[in-house]
C-alpha cells in the first residue's frame, strides 16, 4: 500500500498531488522547481538560484523521511533552455555529494510557473 505525504514546510499547492509517495522501499517525488515555501512564487528567473532552491525544497522533503541526497539513486532535471546545463551544474555538484545519483537532464517546452 503506498504512503502519501504532502509537505507542511513547502508551498500548498491547490493542485491534486502528493509531494512523496512511498511505495514499497521505493520513493518518488512529484516534480520540484524552485519555489518560495510561502509564496509559492519563483525565487527568481535565474536558472542557478531556481536550482539551489530547488534542492533546498527536495532536502527538505527528504528530511521529512528521514533521508539525504545520499539515498537518492536517481535523478531528473528538466530545463527549458539547455543552455542553462552548465550552471545547473555547478548547483548540482557543489549541493549533491560524489558519488553522484544517476541523473537525467532533458530540455522541454516550459514548466510550472515558467522555471528554467
């Protein structure tokens, strides 16, 4: 039987998900950008401070179950301009620790809110 959560600490949203589901030893997050916990509203539309953001948000959704961005074994990133890889980059790798997850990256046409 999987197990929902929904966040106390992040943005409420009013759309009809769960911020992790937990199904057998399995975890899964729904889509993380980079979200003021209270407003809801962009950081900024810099690619680099949406990403440090963002994963302050996953943190603290991982907090939440008792994990890390040590237990992560994969991840996904989705950018709206793959020009905005490298600085991903270096958010991504000075915030995750080596060995790193597995990891996705893939340009799309937009994303919630208009994120990078």
């Amino acid at each position: 039987m999987p197990r929902h959560h929904f966040s106390p600490q992040l943005h409420q949203s009013t759309a009809p998900f769960s911020h992790y589901v937990e199904h057998g030893n399995i975890g899964y997050t729904a889509g993380i950008i980079g979200q003021r916990p209270d407003t809801g509203e962009l950081v900024s539309n810099d690619a680099s401070q949406q990403c440090d953001v963002m994963l302050t948000n996953l943190q603290i959704l991982l907090d939440e179950q008792g994990l890390t961005f040590n237990d992560l074994p994969r991840t996904t990133i989705y950018l709206i301009d793959y020009q905005d890889f490298e600085a991903i980059n270096g958010v991504y790798s000075r915030r995750l620790p080596e060995p790193y997850p597995v990891r996705t990256t893939v340009q799309v046409a937009a994303l919630p809110l208009g994120a990078c």
